[in-house]
C-alpha cells in the first residue's frame, strides 16, 4: 500500500495517493483492533485503553473521506465495538492539561501557522497521500484539572501502565472468557442485584459497601440486600467459549439477545 501511494504521489496523482493512504490508515486501525484483545489478554488493561484512543481518533478521519459499502473493512464494526470496549473499563477520573500554544506548524510544509498566517494546506485533508495535521511544537503548561470526560483519553489518573496499575478488571476478564475471537457480536445491559447482607461486615454507622457514600443503617440496610450494580452480557451468537457453561448469579449470558 505504502508504494502504490508513493507512486501516485510521484505521479501527482491525488486521487489516487488518497485512496491508498485511506486504505494504510483502515489496515492500521483493523490491526490495532486485534493487537488490543491481545494485550487485554495479557493485563496489559492501561496500553489497550491507550490504543482504543488511537484507534478512535483514526477512525474519525477515516469515515471523513472514506465511504464504506456493507462495511468491506468491517471499520463501522470497529467504531461500535471500541466504544462498547472503553466502557468495560473503571477509569472515571482523569488529567486535563490548560495550556498555551506558542508555536504551531503543519505537518505538510513545517510553516508556522498563526492567526494571521496560514500555509494554504487544510487540516484535516491529504495531500500526496499524507494526512494535514497542525502538530504543537512549543507549549506552556498552565494547569492540570482533573475531570470525567478528558479530551485526551489516554491521561487516566493514578496509572501509567501494566506495572503501576490499581484498577480491577472484572467486565474485561469476564468478555475475555466467553468470546472466540475480536469479531463476536456482543452487548451489555446494565442492572442493580441485591447480595446478601451477611457477605459484608459494615457496621450500621459505616460507610454503605454499595458506595453510596451514606451510612449503611441510612442506605442499603433498610432492604433486602445491599443493592450494587450488575452488568449482564448479551451474545447474538452463541460461542465456543460458551457452550454448556452455566451462567453464575454474577453474570448472565442471555444467547440470541439483542442490544
């Protein structure tokens, strides 16, 4: 792909460097699919999450200039399961940089680019095959907040890999052990299960183990269980993984489901 795109660029063929440089950005990304259920399957939970971003960010452009017909790449595929992924993981807080851009450029030309001047590439287009992009050469960091819904994703609080990482991964490991393979058809369906109150050993002026912040005796202790939050597993197919297993009061598979 690398040398057709070349050699429509040496050709001045924009059209056709396009395509093929579409058509290296769509290998990647289905690439980088599969490489993130190989690294959930090796804990490696943090690179995944980081990768899911890629993969996100790559799909955008993609879907900006490319038009799919039934899916052939399996890219719109793609697009839904990242999403469905990144909401498997526990991440709910991260680091948001404020800062001031003091120098610019484009990735097509390396001119500066400023309010007043511009270099006549437009960002987000291709040129030649390559993707215009405004890379950030010179900031100043101001601040760092830290808040629930990042524009950088891959800044999570309190973990920066496999080897410094205290998150727990239940909803992955458990995807992990009842699918075959990256392309299952899959959903959840979120729910509250009530656990038996002598699984827990609060005391009634304690904190609630459903975290909820209040005091057991003003929170769960008035019902039947304390109440915490269930996910179920939908398959639209069963599979390999799956066959004659039981489902536990943990996890519900419900074959043929749909989302």
């Amino acid at each position: 792909m690398t040398a057709n795109k070349l050699n429509c660029a040496e050709s001045d063929n924009e059209t056709g460097a396009k395509r093929w440089a579409l058509l290296e950005m769509i290998y990647t990304a289905q690439n980088n699919y599969l490489r993130v259920f190989k690294l959930l399957a090796d804990k490696d939970y943090y690179v995944a999450w980081c990768v899911l971003e890629r993969i996100e960010i790559a799909i955008k452009t993609i879907l900006r200039h490319y038009t799919f017909i039934d899916d052939e790449y399996k890219i719109l595929f793609i697009q839904e399961y990242v999403t469905k992924l990144q909401r498997l993981f526990p991440y709910k807080l991260f680091a948001s940089s404020e800062f001031v851009k003091k120098e610019v450029r484009c990735s097509i030309c390396n001119n500066i680019i400023s309010l007043r001047n511009r270099c006549g590439h437009r960002k987000g287009e291709f040129y030649k095959g390559e993707h215009c992009s405004h890379l950030i050469t010179n900031a100043e960091i101001l601040a760092i907040a830290i808040v629930e819904k990042p524009f950088n994703k891959y800044s999570v609080a309190n973990v920066t890999g496999k080897d410094n990482d205290p998150y727990c991964y239940p909803l992955i490991d458990y995807l992990l052990s009842i699918i075959d393979h990256p392309f299952n058809e899959w959903d959840t369906r979120e729910s509250k299960i009530l656990e038996n109150h002598a699984l827990y050993t609060a005391g009634r002026n304690d904190k609630c183990p459903c975290g909820s912040k209040l005091k057991y005796k003003k929170c769960c202790l008035k019902k039947a269980g304390v109440e915490l939050p269930h996910t179920d597993f939908i398959l639209r197919q069963p599979t390999v993984n799956t066959f004659g297993k039981i489902p536990t009061n943990k996890k519900l598979l419900v074959f043929g489901g749909k989302a």
